[in-house]
C-alpha cells in the first residue's frame, strides 16, 4: 500500500502543476457590471433686493443612493425557471432568488424557517396543518391562500414529467381547511415530511397566471413571490433579479442580484480577483491563498454539502442505456466487480486531488446526523482500500487479468462539475487498472454530459456523479418503486426503507440507519469517493453566511461599508 502510495503521489504533482497551469493560462471572460451614476449640481443663488443684498443657498435636493449589486458566477448550466421541472440545484439557486416555498431548511438543516407558511404542526401521525401567512403576494398582486398551495402540490404530484414528482408522493391528499389554512395528509406517518415539503418542487407558482398565459409563456416571463423578481435574462447565460419592494419579510438589503454562467473555474477565479464577480463557489486550493490574500476579496470554507460517487449499473431496463445500446451487458452487475472497485480505490489520494475533499464510504455528507461517524475520514477509506483484496474479488468473479482475460468498464465523467472531475476520474482509471480492471474512460464538458449521459440514464458500467441529496430522497431512490433513471432494487431493501421513513423516534430511526449502512457499503452499487468542502471566493464587501445543503441563494446578504 506505501508502495502504490508513493508512485501516485506522482499522479497528484503532475495533475496540481496542470491545475496551476490551467488557471494562469484560462483567458478571463468580461462581465459587464451595469453603473449607476448619479449627479448633482448644486448653485448658490445671489439675489438683490432693494432693501438689503442677501447670499441665499437653497437646500439641496436627496442624493439618491447608488443601487447596490452583486454578481455571482454561475457555472451553469440552468434549465427553465418552471422550478418543479428540473432536479438540479444549479437552477434552484436561481428559482429560490424568485419564488417562496410553504417552508425552508435552516442554514445549518437543523429545522425549518416559515416562508409562505408562518406555522405548522403535526395534528395527527399522518396529518400536518400549515396556516398560511395573510397579505403575503406574488409580484403581479395575484394573492396567495391556503388554494394556491393546494393547486401547486397537485400539479406536482400529476405531472410524470415533473423531475420532482416521485419526491412528492408521500402527500396523499391536500385538504382545505379554511381560506389561509390547510392539511397535507401523508400515505403513512412519514419523519421526512417537512425535509420533502421544503426540497426541489416546493416553490410556489402563480396559478391564475401561469394557466392564463401557459407554461411556454410563463418559462420566458416567470412571476413569483420571493424577495426578487426576475427583470431580464438570457436563457443559460446571464440573470437579473431585483429587490421586490413589497416583500412579506422586507426588501432585501441588495438591490441587485446577477447571476453569471461562467463554466471554467480558473475564469471565475480571473473575473473574482479582477473585480467582474463578487461571488464564486469554488475557489481552487492552488489559488486561496491569492484570493484569500487580496485587499478586496476573501475565502469562506463552507460546510461539506456535495459528494462525488461513481454509480455502478447493475441492470439495464431503466433509462436509454438499453435502447442507446441494446446489446450491452454491465460488467458491473456482478457485485464481486462492484466490490473489487470499490476496494480499489485509494479514497484519501483521490480527496486530496480533489483538493477540497474529506475522503468517506457514505452516500450522504456527514452534516446530517443520520451518518456514521465511523464511514467518515482517512482512518475509515484507508481500512477499506485495498488493492490485494480487489484482485481476489476479480478472480472470484471469474476473469483472469494476468492471462488477458480482464473485466472491461466502461467509464464516464465530467471534465468539471463542482472541481476536479477529470483528474479524479484520471487517477482513478490508474487505481483499477493496476488491479486488473481495462478502463475505457470518456472525459465529457458538463452540459454534454448532463444532457447526453445523465438525464436520459445512458451510462453503462460507470459514471461520476455529484451528489447532494438528503436522507429522505435517498431511501426514495434506492426502491423497487423509484421512477428514476438511477434505479436500484433489492427487495430486501424496502422494509428497512419503510421502517426508517415511518419510525417518527428518532434514536430509533438511527439505529435503522446503521442496517442500511451496512448494505450499503457491502453491495457497492454506489461507490461513494469523498465529501466535497466548498471554499467560496467574495467580494471583501459581502457579507453571507454559506449553507450547509449548498444552495447559493443569498436572499439575505448584505454588503458592508
């Protein structure tokens, strides 16, 4: 293990050096940041009477204050602001700027914020009543009731098309109880509920309006109820919101808020320490202290929110992989090859390519409390790594790489997503080729990738992802009945499923959490790499406070003076 440590380290200079290189080579692109100049003049006026000659200065009028703006780099891509319609958080940074859910995640995810709703409580194991708060508008005055909300849920729940929808199907019904009070009555009593109420698909749309003009209409002139309303755009490039005045919480303290899709990280870095962007997510470790250092910009480290993982296919009935390639077999449906990768990988080596990684065997991120202490860190990917036994594992499953005969993987990646894709994937296709695996690795740009391999489910053996679900979607996702391209059944799996969704105790529902840990690392459909630390680049001016789930909404930063 020292041994193959020491020639990777080898792996890791050179992918740094490349890094740095990239950064210093990568022209910056130009943002234009709008000016708002104000001036004015002011004379002093002499007037002559015929009694006395007197200097008058009349009071001078208000100098208005300059708008304040904030551009953020966005590294793309967004989809249509019909929020339900897409999974993928890149755009709900966006939708949470425009619209309002019933209820919101604290920044820390200990608990829950009113939004539209101003109270909740769970009436019934089954039953949970929101009042909804009165006076509360979208921005063209259509007003919002206890009918609005039950329109939105419905319109979830009914739409197969919706990416949201199999989150939504634990609502059984929405009953009105008065005109700004309602319930949403569950399947069964559900620990997740508020979590499920406050994800992807909660954002409240107008209905009046979305059904007057239609939702091809509506996705070019999208009408909320958040705190910005959305004044221009150029679809998947640039997005201008502005404070909304009549706010049910108050005008946000920023006047201005632009989104701005910069792809490549080592631009955002440019356009950041050159003063174009106020904000970006992902400050590479070869230039924090550069940002860090400048008498205008700063680094926040953020909580870990994302992961990276390599999904393994085990079957090929679910998404167009069957039909895209009607004759493939997975070689990963073998669980003896899922385990042989998953001890082949050097889980702290590629944490530190990475570069702002901590190395773990869970699926989630380790702020939620639902994951083991013992699946997180180097002492814990260290135990598990081991090549030896990942060759054992090949042979049981029948090939024989010193003899030519070596398991084949297909291998899928982005060249960059939320920092350092295609070097991972790189050193990765190293680790399992020097056990015995042939990789065919394919790097994609991330809008290819997203459109061409994830969203319509055409991955073959492997694919990187970034992942950034919660407890209640993965339980969802990993059963027989989940609708979705990422699709895993074990019939044996779904009543640990069931019981930890239902089990409203929560050291009870931990302890379920353990069982379902255990199957997890063992079966390796999902081979988790790391958990991922944002390091945020800002203005020195802004002041934000980064969540802990990763969403860049700052409805409530503030620059300081």
């Amino acid at each position: 293990m020292l041994q193959y440590r020491s020639w990777s380290i080898v792996v890791l200079s050179m992918m740094a050096l490349s890094l740095v290189l990239t950064a210093c080579a990568t022209p910056t692109p130009e943002v234009v940041r709008e000016q708002v100049t104000t001036e004015v003049e002011v004379t002093k006026v002499v007037r002559e009477t015929v009694k006395e000659t007197q200097v008058v200065t009349p009071t001078p009028e208000p100098v208005p204050e300059e708008e304040s703006e904030i551009i953020i780099a966005h590294p793309g891509p967004i989809y249509t602001m019909d929020a339900p319609v897409t999974w993928y958080g890149s755009t709900h940074y966006l939708t949470m700027m425009l619209y309002d859910c019933m209820i919101w995640r604290e920044r820390n995810l200990d608990g829950y914020v009113p939004h539209l709703a101003n109270d909740w409580e769970n009436v019934e194991p089954n039953r949970w009543r929101f009042h909804i708060r009165e006076g509360a508008t979208f921005h063209n005055g259509e007003p919002i009731n206890a009918e609005t909300i039950k329109w939105n849920i419905e319109r979830v729940k009914s739409r197969d098309d919706f990416m949201v929808s199999g989150q939504w199907q634990f609502v059984d019904e929405v009953e009105l109880v008065d005109e700004y009070t309602l319930d949403i009555v569950t399947t069964t009593p559900d620990a997740y509920a508020l979590y499920n109420l406050s994800f992807n698909g909660c954002e409240v749309l107008p209905p009046e309006y979305l059904q007057e003009v239609g939702e091809e209409e509506f996705a070019r002139n999208p009408i909320g109820s958040g705190p910005y309303e959305l004044v221009e755009f150029t679809e998947g490039e640039r997005y201008v919101f502005e404070a909304f005045d009549d706010y049910w919480a108050g005008r946000p303290a920023i006047d201005r808020v632009i989104y701005q899709v910069i792809p490549e990280r080592a631009s955002q870095v440019a356009a950041l320490l050159a003063g174009q962007v106020d904000m970006i997510a992902d400050v590479p470790m070869s230039q924090r202290d550069v940002v860090d250092a400048g008498d205008e910009t700063k680094v926040v480290k953020a909580p870990p929110a994302w992961a990276h993982q390599l999904r393994l296919r085990d079957e090929t009935e679910h998404g167009a992989v069957g039909e895209t390639y009607p004759d493939f077999t997975p070689t990963t449906e073998n669980m003896l090859i899922r385990q042989a990768i998953s001890h082949a990988l050097d889980r702290t080596l590629l944490a530190e390519i990475q570069g702002s990684a901590t190395p773990t065997l869970a699926y989630l991120v380790s702020v939620w409390p639902e994951v083991p202490e013992e699946l997180v860190g180097e002492e814990a990917a260290d135990a598990w790594y081991d090549p030896d036994r990942a060759r054992e594992l090949i042979r049981e499953a029948g090939y024989d790489p010193e003899g030519g005969n070596k398991p084949h993987l297909y291998f899928d990646a982005p060249a960059f997503d939320q920092g350092g894709e295609k070097e991972v994937a790189e050193a990765a296709q190293l680790m399992l080729e020097d056990v015995g695996f042939e990789v065919d690795l394919k790097i994609w740009d991330i809008a290819t990738y997203k459109e061409q391999v994830m969203r319509p489910g055409n991955n073959r053996d492997m694919y990187m992802v970034t992942t950034g679900k919660g407890p209640s979607i993965l339980i969802m996702q990993f059963r027989c009945d989940w609708a979705g391209s990422d699709y895993v059944c074990r019939e044996d799996l779904d009543p640990i499923n069931d019981a930890i969704r239902t089990e409203m105790d929560e050291e009870a529902r931990l302890e379920l959490w353990e069982e379902w840990w255990d199957w997890y690392v063992e079966d390796a459909v999902s081979v988790t790499l790391y958990e991922i630390h944002r390091f945020y680049g800002m203005n020195a001016r802004l002041d934000w406070e980064p969540r802990a789930d990763g969403w860049i909404s700052p409805r409530d930063a503030r620059l300081t003076q």
